[in-house]
C-alpha cells in the first residue's frame, strides 16, 4: 500500500465533515482507503477530486464534551465528538482509546446506518497493519466522534447484547438469517425503516436466535460466517436494496477486522452486536423471497477489484474490499461476483 498517497488523501478529507446533505455519510476515507489497500493508489487523487465537490465543511463545535452520556447520539454535537477524540488520541495511545470507546459505542452500531462502525474498521485495519502517524489517528479520531455523534441503538437488541434469554432456541448463522422476519412497509430512509422493528411480532425472538460465542475463537469464526453469508445474500436480495443492503456485508467486515485491536473479552459482544447490524438491514430492506443468484462474468479477486475501481461508485469499491476478505478466508468463488452483481445495480 502507498501510505504517502493515503495520508495524502486523508489530510484532504479532514476538512471535510462526516456528513454532507444533512444526512449522507461521507464515503470518502473508508473508498481511499480500500483503493489504497488493494493497489489502486494510483486513482485515488483523480477520485478525490470528483467526490469532495459534494462534501461539507468540517462542522463547528458548540462546547466541550463533559457528559459524554448525555451527548452520545447527538448529532449537534459533531463538532465537539470531533474535537474529543481528536484530544484523546493526542493524549493516549490509539488501542486504548478504542479499548475504551468500543463497548461505549457498540450498542449504538445503527450509527449513520451502520458507517460509524465502518469507517472505524478501515481506519483500524490502517493502524494496525501501518505505521500510526497524524493522519491516521486523525481518521480514527474523526470515525469515532463520528459513531458518537449518530450514536444509534438497533430496536430490540437489548435480550442479544445483554444476553439471551433462557429457553429460547439457539441456531448458527445460516438458520439465523434464514429465520429473519421483514417489515410490512419497505419504504422511505433507514430510520424510517429501523422504527417499525418493534411492532414486527417475530423481530425479537428471531434476533436472538443467534448462538452467542462461548469463546474469542469462536465470535471470530461467527464473524467470518456472518460476513460470507452475507455476502451469498446479496445475490440473492441485492437487486431490491442494491446500495442500502451493502451495509449487511460491510458492517461485519468492519467489526472483524476491528477484533485484532481489541481485547479479547469484547470479541464475543462484538459479533453480537455486528450481527443485530446484518439482521437489522436485512429485515428492513430485504424481501422475504430472494430470486436465482445472477450470473457475473467469472473474474480473479484481483480483476474483481480492478472492475469495481472503473466503476468508481464508494459502496461498490466497499463492497469489493469486504468480499475479497471473506473470499480469502472462506475460499467460496461466488463471493466473487456480489462486487459485479453491485456494480451492475448500482
């Protein structure tokens, strides 16, 4: 990976806010990284320069946070989560301040449908594979105050953070997912849509199907499998949601590569929490019946990457980064063609 190109490309997007439009997650640090990660450094400028001409500025800070339960989730606050973080990791070393920061934010991992905890997991998987310098912990900072700042809890995951409720039966992943209800209105934005989960009569029990770990080794392995058959659901249900179902596969990804930096008693509620992620996007955006996996022209992880990088759209290139992980630890060849599948929807 260039890391001149990237911190290069992160000292451009740091004048920039986390949203723009009001609402809109910026995309930017979390597609530069992954074009960087992938040997792509060479269209990372020429993309920056097409992307930043839509972003905001940096947003102001009103005060200083004191009570950071009382600001958690409030996105007036931008400014002063910012600043915080930016504090923080000026003061202490990164993996503490994450140490710290990861079970605060966890419950809230509908952050900004789902980018808070995305942009953390690029911007970890930098830091704990490259050098750390002040662009990167920058990244880390601004992903973080970030997160804080959309704070969002998913409706009815209290039973499956907290623990599961005795009796109730326990499946893997796959009968997991496959158990997953739907809303009856599949309409209008993801918080729109996450509102309705509580008057969905199967919601709850379905959310806590899942087994939980007993051990690190196994939420890593649950993570894995969370993300792989994710992605197999994007053949599957991508066509309604192309974009919006994306963050079923991605944000997994991004707890799992975050797990390297965190202490391994928060492995386990992490993939609890990464799980009432992929459950949620699934049952607001997914149709209860998927069509016959697409046919995608057969193509190398390398050529796969390549193609989502001409396309250029950010959930594309996210898309093909996460599959191409899940494709090297599972070694499945469909995995292959979701970042295609995405390319043509999208």
């Amino acid at each position: 990976m260039s890391d001149g190109i990237l911190d290069e490309a992160y000292e451009r997007l740091h004048r920039t806010g986390p949203e723009y439009e009001g609402w809109l997650s910026n995309h930017g640090p979390m597609a530069v990284e992954a074009l960087t990660r992938n040997g792509h450094q060479g269209q990372v400028h020429r993309w920056l320069d097409d992307y930043l001409g839509r972003l905001d500025e940096l947003p102001r800070g009103v005060h200083p946070i004191d009570d950071w339960r009382a600001a958690l989730g409030d996105p007036k606050r931008a400014g002063d989560w910012l600043a915080y973080f930016d504090r923080q990791l000026r003061e202490h070393p990164w993996r503490d301040v994450l140490g710290t920061w990861w079970p605060r934010l966890l419950p809230g991992i509908a952050a900004g449908a789902t980018h808070g905890v995305i942009r953390v997991g690029h911007a970890v998987r930098v830091l704990e594979t490259d050098d750390a310098n002040p662009p990167r912990l920058t990244e880390l900072a601004q992903a973080l105050g970030y997160w804080a700042a959309r704070w969002q809890p998913i409706p009815g995951t209290d039973r499956v953070l907290d623990g599961h409720p005795a009796g109730w039966e326990q499946m893997d992943v796959d009968a997991a997912l496959a158990g997953l209800p739907r809303i009856d209105d599949q309409t209008g934005g993801v918080r729109d849509r996450l509102v309705q989960l509580p008057g969905v009569p199967r919601w709850e029990p379905a959310l806590a199907a899942l087994r939980p770990a007993r051990s690190p080794d196994e939420a890593k392995r649950g993570l894995t499998t969370l993300v792989h058959r994710a992605g197999l659901d994007y053949l599957r249900f991508g066509h309604a949601a192309p974009v919006m179902l994306v963050h079923a596969v991605t944000a997994p990804t991004a707890v799992l590569r975050t797990l390297p930096a965190l202490d391994r008693a928060l492995w386990a509620p992490s993939l609890a929490a990464a799980w009432t992620a992929t459950a949620a996007m699934t049952s607001v955006y997914a149709p209860t019946d998927g069509i016959a996996p697409p046919t995608v022209a057969a193509a190398t992880p390398a050529e796969v990457f390549a193609r989502a990088a001409r396309h250029g759209d950010e959930h594309v290139v996210k898309l093909a980064d996460a599959v191409l992980d899940a494709h090297a630890a599972t070694g499945d060849e469909r995995l292959l063609t979701a970042a295609g599948y995405a390319g043509q929807l999208i």
